[in-house]
C-alpha cells in the first residue's frame, strides 16, 4: 500500500466515531488530502470539497442516528 493510501486510512479511523468504519468515512479521509491526485481530480470536476465533505458528514450523522433507532 502506498503512503497516500495508508494516510487516507488513517484519516478515515480518525472520523469514525466508532469502530463501524464505511465507505463514507474512506471518502472523507480521502478528500482531506491538500495536494494529489483527488483535490486536482475534484477541483477539475469542478466539485465543492467542502460541501462534499458536509454532505458526507450529514449523511454520517443520519446514519449514526437511523442505526441508533
């Protein structure tokens, strides 16, 4: 695995607020990366990283909260 590979994984553990670690909480801890391939991927689609990372955030908490129930 690849340095950046193993960073996003870090990061991905980092936001998960349990151990039920999903694709989400991969995608956010991807999208944290400043330089590389996916910010130029994302700035080139012409993709709000920050609105992504809230709506990946939203639908996190709304899962945590359905889970819950």
């Amino acid at each position: 695995m690849g340095a950046s590979a193993g960073l996003a994984l870090e990061r991905s553990f980092a936001t998960a607020r349990t151990t039920d670690l999903r694709s989400a909480h991969v995608l956010l801890g991807i999208r944290q990366a400043q330089v590389g391939t996916v910010p130029r991927a994302l700035a080139l689609a012409g993709i709000d990283q920050a609105e992504l990372a809230d709506r990946v955030r939203q639908m996190l908490d709304v899962g945590i909260s359905d889970h819950r129930k």
